[in-house]
C-alpha cells in the first residue's frame, strides 16, 4: 500500500510540475509574441515619423525660404 501511496504522490508532484511548466511555457509564449509585436509596433510608427519627416521637411524649407525671397 505504501508503494502505490509514494507512487500516487510522486505522480501528483510531476503532473503540478507539468502543469506549473506548461503554464511558465504558455506565459513565455505570450511573453514573446507582446515583444515581438512591441518591436514592430515601434518600427512601424518610427516609419510612420520617418515618412512624415520626410514629407514635411520640404514643406518647412519652402516656408523658411520664402520670406527672405519676398523681402
């Protein structure tokens, strides 16, 4: 009786083990996807920054350069 009692307990340790394992294996999972989607969130809006620069900066040379043009 005592074999299958330390048997039946060693069995309840490995399946919490397992659980607790699978959820740290399912939180890194989640872990990695947020990073990975932080990462691109930020590259996507340091192009979108990049893009409007790019588009704005003429702009704001035409303005610096006109009032010297028209005085």
């Amino acid at each position: 009786m005592s074999y299958i009692k330390r048997w039946t307990m060693y069995g309840a340790i490995g399946g919490a083990a397992l659980s607790f394992g699978l959820i740290l294996l399912v939180a890194g999972i989640i872990a990695a996807v947020v990073s990975i989607a932080t990462v691109l969130a930020g590259g996507v809006i340091g192009l979108v920054i990049g893009i409007l620069a790019a588009i704005t900066s003429p702009m704001r040379k035409k303005k610096d350069a006109a009032p010297p043009a028209t005085a």
